[in-house]
C-alpha cells in the first residue's frame, strides 16, 4: 500500500535548515581556515568536514533525513570557505611587501572586495555551462567528490561497505598521525636513503592517505599523469643534469650538488614548463571540445525551455542567469581596476582621471576576465583528474599579466591575483560538488543556486580577517617574518608562508625574471599534446612537471594497484569495495589533519 | 600497432620538446650560476641577489625568448614534430578501428540494447516500490540499482569513447545529456529510498525512466542522419 498524502513528510533538498547550517559552518571554516593557513601555510578543504557535521546536526539532531539536503549543506560550506585558499596565497604577500616598500601600505579596501567577489561569482558562473561536459561527457573523477558522495551515501549501503569505509578511514588515520609526529617523513626519498640515486633523479614516495587514495579512485585514467612525472623526473632531467645545462656555481660544496642541482631543475626548468603546458593544454582543450560545449549549452537552453513550457522547474540555472552574473561579475572587476589606479587612488575619481584610467582598465577587465575563465577550467580539469590544484602557478601567471598590463603597480596585481585565486577555487569546488551531486541524485539548479546566492561572503569574511590579524596597536605587521611573534619566534607567530612564496615571485617580476620562455615554448607543447586522442593528456602532463615527483610517484602506485585489483578482480569489486576504502583514505586524512592542525593552533606550536 | 607507434612517438616526442623547452638561454645560465654562488657563500639574500642581477643584467622576456630560442629552439620543434607525427598515427589507428568495429577493452557499446535492458530493471523497481510505505525497507530495489549501475551504466559509460567516434562530439552530446540526467535520477531514487521517501524515489524512477526513452530516441536520431 502507497503512503497516503497526509503520512508524506517533505523530502527538503535546498531548504532553509540546510542554507543556515552550511552559512554557519563556512563562516567558521574560512575565518579558522585562514587563520591556520597563514600560521601553517597550507589550506583546508571543508566539503568533509561539512557532510559529517551535516550528518550530525540535521540528520541526527534534527531529524531530517535527507541525502540531497546534506549535499546541499556541504555545497554552501564549502563554497563559503574556498575563498579562505584563495585570498590566503595572494592578499598577505601585499601586506608582507608593504613592509619594504611603503607606497605599498593601506591597500584600498573596496576594490580589494569588488575584485575578490567579482572573482567568487565569475568562477562559479564560469563552471556551470561546463558540467555537462567535465561531469557527463568526459567523466572526470573527482576523488574528493567521490569521497563525499561516498560519506553521504553511507547510510544506505551494507554494513561492509561501511566497513571498508572505515578500514580506510582508520588507516588514514593512523599513517597521518604517524607521519605528523615524524616517525615517518612525508617524503620518502628510497634513492637518497639507498644511495642508489642523487636528488636530481628522484625515488621517492609521498606519504599521504588521500594521495593515494585519489590515486586509487583515478585508476587507469590517472596514468598519464604518473608517467608524465617519470618522462619529467626519470628522463629529462638527467639528460639536463648530464648535458650541462645546469652549471654548478663553484661556492655550492660537493655534498650539495645533488640538491642544488635537483632545485634548479625543478624550480627553473620542470616547474615553468609544466606551467606552460598546462595553459597550452587548457586552451587547447576548451577549442576541441567547444563542438560537446556549445551542445551542452544549447542543451541548457532547451531545457530551461521546456521546463517553462511545463511549468517544472529546470534541471540548471538558465543561461540568463548566468550570462547576467558575468557581466555583473566584469563590472566589479572594471570597477575594481578603476579604483585601483594610483591617480584615482591618491586624487579620487574625476572625468579626466577616468579617461585616463580607462585603458588600462578596460585591458585588465578584458585580459583578466579571460585568464580568471582559462585558469578556472585549468583547476577545473586538473582537480577532476587527480584531486590536485594549481593554483599558485596560476597566480602566479595572473599577477605577471596584471604586473604588466599596469605598468608594474604590485596592488592592481595583487588584486586580480586575489579575484583568479577566488576564481579557480570555485571552479573546482563548484565541479566537485556537482560531482557529487550527480553520484547522489541532486538538483544541479539548487547546488548552483545555493553556491550562487552566498559566493559574496567567504571573500568578505576572509579579507576580514586578514586585514584584523595585519593590524597591530603599535602599527607593526601583524603577520610575517618581519612580525614581533615571528621575530621573537612567539607561539602567535603567523608566518605567513604561502603569501612568502608569492611575495617572492612578484619580487623576482620586479627584477623582470618572468620565465617567458619556459611558458611559452610549454604552451605549444600542451597544445600539440591536445591533438593526441586521449582527453586531458597535456593538463596531466604539465601538472605532472609542476609537482615534486613524490607526489605524482605515489599517485601512480595508486592507479597502478586499482588497475590490477580491476583485471583480478572485477568491476564490482573496485564500486564495492575499493571506492568506499579508498573515500575513507581521503576523508579519514582530512579529518585528522584538520584537527592535528586545529590543537597544533591552539597549543601555539610553529 | 599504429597505435602503439604513436604512443611511442609521443612519448619521445614529449621528452625532446619538453626537455629543449626547459633549457635556460645563455645569459639566464650565467644570471642563475651567479645568483647560486652569492646564494651558498654569504646566505640567499635579496640584496645579495639583486646585485648579482645589477652585474650580470638578466634579459629582458623578450631577449630572454630569443636567448633560448637560440640553444634550444631547434630540439624543441624536433620534438614537437614527433608529438603531432605521433597524435596523428594514434588517430588513424582510432579511425580504423571505430571503421572496422574492433572491440577493444570496453566491448562494443550497444547503446539501445543497454537502455532497453536498464528499463526492463528498472521496470522491476517501479513494481517493488510502487505500493511501497515511507520508511519501509528497501534494501531489494536498491540492490537491483546498484546492479544496474555496476553491471550495465558504468561499462556505458566506459565505453563512451567508442559513441563519439561514431557519431563526433556534438552528437554525442546530444544524447548523452539526456542519458546522464536519467542516470542522475535513478540515483536520486536510490538516495531517496535510503532515507525513507518512496514518494520522492518514485518520482525520480518515473523522471529517470522518462529520460531514458528520450535518450534513446535521441540516440536513433542521431545514428539515422549519420
């Protein structure tokens, strides 16, 4: 017998319990996300941490049990606290520049904000019309949506399901605590400990659940990237190594040499290619498949217009919708660049002053909306394939076009690299909840909407929070190497070391060492790598040169044993059993290094 | 084996460009030795650092592009010929044997006939749940979409690669939308069976089966102009 309408309870998917509890939890996650990213120099994601506390608060305390409600809550986290990534790596390097260069000092904060919510909304805006192609058409993985679709599934699926999810978890568990407390290290260089191989010709293994994990859930698809991180690691730099090609300075004792010359080759050879060969790629990419884009979005439009016809409610948000929040979105941006000009800036907005202003305003709204679009669909695609961001490369690109399409002013730089960091991260957020929408059966619409409707705050609250901790009653940085704490290596000290590498590279811009040519001649490889018939081979090869090869190699282990457990043991067995060990790998690491570095925090330890 | 020459000739290719691409031009070598020498003897500081640039003069970019161009311009076009040499091979191979209809790993995707078995599925959970109370147990009709999705949607999807080569990408995409959005509602009647809701799983079945025949008309469309 059918339940009779009065025994149907709603089953709420974007309501307002669930838009609350995810408000407040971003609100918390990004202000303490910050906060920790600064001190410890790397960010969190919040998408796991959101399901379970959904878990807990509005199935468990609340009563409502809703899958599509916990995603919705997740989504609206995370979309909150993935500004606090973004704004992190790029704002305090102006800050910490201010400390040499005092025309650098009091940013202006309104463009600062017009700049940063442009960037949030244009990069969940950029991403829409892009998920049927990276969700339904090219299939990428998402390991970290899987994991989440995984948690919120939970539930329903069998006791050994759930077993293996916590055999995983608890693996994590123990191996990041492990590694946390230096037992082990995160790096495991077999060549250097066997004296088998120097430094420039690494074997070495990067210890990490979630990395393998990630690498697990890619299987055969992540391949190419394990075997561009060999072509990178295992060939060509011992061919630059033994041709000569990088000089070891006199000064550098022999015992070094291995390690000066492996910096070198990274940082100065492998790294700016693999960049060059990410941008190539990406271009590339979105040119082939504009044939699948464009039919995804005469889709939309279809859709959206049947579900008028039909008085239903549509599956996306409408092209109209979208296409308005990117123009508001390029407004900001152009206002942004407006009131950053330095003339505006010291002699305030008149008609000629903005005349003046104009083109090189225009020209940072036009370069600057375009590479903020590339750089999104470069996170995009990159976190699809392999759960891995990036970003600072991308940033770094950013504040390079912005240094000189404005004549070399650091603050319009900053700034857009504020909006493309905010951008980029949205993208991948924005896709990996889709994804897992998808896996649990959500609305795309509500998703979006929700993400939509609150992308002004993490930025707001972000920026906040970086401005509250920078001040100091006597006017001395709050933050920084240059900061009291940190000079008197206090326990408050926040040393900022993420915004210390960007601070670096813009120096570096200072003195005009832009790798050009590593960008370029990497650009028309990724592009030639694009006519090759497999999906994304170049974004997975240029990311692939861009990271330390410990982390690609265990990666590839991973794809590697998926791929064997398939051949041996079936299809059914990696949905049944290695996904879930695999989304407790992930989620299991994320849970303890959150809290490691929540009572590492509290205790005050550097 | 076209195939495999290909793959060959990428992979050679991508070690030639990449690695002639990554060559630093004559005047950065210099910069950057210098910069090593001041960075090991008295410390890596700024100062230090930026008068090495004052003596040595880094390039400006576009010296600096011409520099390398000079030392490893011509390896990084040999290997860019190698990459596309190699691309082409591979898709000849890819061609020939979406002509020929081989296989391969993923089998020969028989789109209609994997629609027309999943519908026959998932007409068994419509009848399972039909009369079904909120919050009863539902563990069969759950069993039965997970079967559906590891024994006939995943291998579909897998085997995607094949579909585009026969009807491109804008066709493709015609169909598989439609297709995807019926998978997305099958699972939201699974998720909606886990919590309880029969009414809202029966409404994503209903919504789900409805795609599914639009996906195959969709699909029959297609195949019919080619």
């Amino acid at each position: 017998m059918s339940a009779s309408p009065a025994d149907v309870r709603p089953w709420p998917e974007l309501s307002i319990p669930a838009m609350l509890f995810g408000t407040l939890q971003g609100v918390v996650m990004t202000a303490s996300f910050v906060y920790i990213a600064l001190k410890l120099g790397f960010g969190l994601g919040g998408s796991t941490v959101a399901a379970i506390l959904g878990f807990v608060a509005l199935r468990g305390v609340m009563g409502r049990k809703s899958i599509v409600e916990n995603n919705i809550n997740q989504t609206v986290a995370s979309g909150i606290n993935t500004a606090s990534s973004g704004v992190v790596f790029t704002l305090p390097a102006l800050f910490l520049l201010s400390v040499a260069d005092p025309t650098l000092r009091d940013p202006p904060v309104v463009p600062l904000l017009l700049s940063a919510i442009a960037g949030s909304l244009m990069g969940i805006v950029l991403i829409i019309p892009l998920r049927k192609q990276m969700v339904e058409f090219e299939r990428l993985k998402f390991p970290s949506g899987v994991a989440v679709a995984t948690l919120l599934k939970s539930p329903g699926e069998g006791l050994s399901q759930g077993l293996v999810l916590v055999a995983g978890a608890a693996i994590a568990v123990l191996l990041t605590v492990v590694v946390n407390l230096g037992v082990v290290a995160e790096d495991v260089d077999i060549g250097k400990i066997t004296g088998l191989a120097p430094e420039w010709l690494p074997i070495a293994l990067y210890v990490s659940a979630a990395n393998f994990g990630a690498g697990l859930l890619s299987g055969k698809g992540g391949l190419p990237f394990a075997l561009g991180g060999v072509l990178a690691w295992w060939v060509i730099s011992p061919v630059a190594v033994t041709s000569g090609w990088v000089p070891v300075p006199d000064a550098v004792p022999a015992a070094e040499t291995g390690g000066y010359l492996a910096g070198e080759v990274y940082g100065q050879m492998l790294r700016p290619v693999g960049i060059g060969m990410l941008i190539g790629g990406a271009l590339a990419g979105v040119v082939s498949a504009f044939p699948a884009v464009s039919g995804a979005l005469r889709s939309l439009q279809a859709a959206a217009k049947l579900a008028r016809e039909q008085g239903a409610s549509p599956e996306e948000l409408s092209p109209t919708v979208l296409g308005a929040s990117a123009v508001g979105a390029l407004v900001m941006l152009f206002g942004s660049a407006i009131f950053t000009n330095p003339d505006i800036r010291v002699g305030g907005l008149d008609g000629a002053a903005f005349v003046a202003a104009l083109p090189v305003a225009l020209a940072v709204t036009v370069v600057g909306g375009l590479w903020l679009a590339l750089a999104g669909i470069i996170v995009a695609q990159a976190t699809g394939a392999t759960d891995i961001s990036p970003l600072s490369g991308l940033a770094l690109i950013a504040v390079t076009l912005m240094f000189f399409i404005t004549g070399g002013d650091v603050t319009a730089a900053v700034f857009l690299g504020v909006a493309v960091c905010i951008a980029t991260s949205q993208c991948a957020d924005m896709m990996q909840d889709l994804k897992t929408g998808h896996l649990v059966g959500s609305r795309p619409r509500d998703q979006q909407l929700a993400q939509l409707l609150l992308c002004w705050l993490g930025p707001l609250i972000a920026i906040g929070v970086i401005y509250l901790l920078w001040q100091t009653p006597d006017g001395s940085p709050g933050f920084g190497p240059d900061s009291y704490a940190c000079m008197n290596k206090e326990p408050g000290c926040l040393s900022a070391p993420q915004a210390g590498a960007l601070q670096g590279m813009i120096e570096a811009l200072r003195s005009s060492d832009a790798a050009v040519d590593k960008y370029l001649s990497g650009a028309v490889i990724g592009g030639a790598l694009s006519i090759f018939p497999i999906g994304g081979i170049a974004v997975l090869f240029g990311l692939a040169m861009y990271l330390p090869f410990s982390i690609t190699l265990a990666y590839g282990v991973g794809n590697v044993v998926a791929m064997v457990l398939e051949a041996r043991l079936g299809r059914v067995f990696i949905g049944r059993k290695l996904v879930p060990f695999a989304a407790g790998l992930i989620v299991g690491e994320a849970l303890t290094q959150l809290f490691w570095n929540l009572a590492k925090t509290a205790m005050g330890a550097s | 084996m076209k195939g495999n020459i290909g793959l060959a000739l990428l992979a050679l290719g991508i070690v030639v460009s990449a690695s002639f691409a990554a060559r630093n031009g004559a005047r950065h070598t210099a910069y950057r030795t210098a910069v090593g020498e001041v960075a090991h003897t008295e410390g890596a500081a700024k100062a230090e650092a930026q008068a090495v640039q004052a003596d040595i003069g880094l390039p400006p970019p576009s010296q600096r592009l011409q520099e390398w161009f000079a030392v490893g311009g011509l390896g990084w076009l040999g290997g860019l010929v190698l990459i596309v040499g190699g691309a082409a091979l591979a898709r000849m191979q890819q061609a020939e044997d979406n002509a020929g209809g081989e296989e391969g790993a993923a089998g020969r995707v028989d789109f209609p006939g994997t629609i027309t078995a999943v519908r026959e599925r998932l007409a068994e959970v419509t009848t399972l749940i039909a009369d079904l109370k909120m919050d009863a147990d539902s563990t069969r009709p759950r069993e039965i979409l997970d079967d559906v999705r590891a024994d006939l949607i995943e291998p579909l999807v897998d085997g995607r690669g094949q579909l585009i080569a026969r009807h491109g990408l804008a066709g493709f995409a015609e169909y598989f939308g439609t297709f995807s959005a019926a998978e997305r509602n099958m699972y939201r009647c699974w998720s909606a069976l886990t919590d309880g809701h029969s009414v809202a799983a029966r409404e994503a079945l209903a919504t789900s089966l409805v795609a599914f025949d639009a996906c195959l008309a969709q699909y029959q469309d297609v195949d019919r102009r080619g």
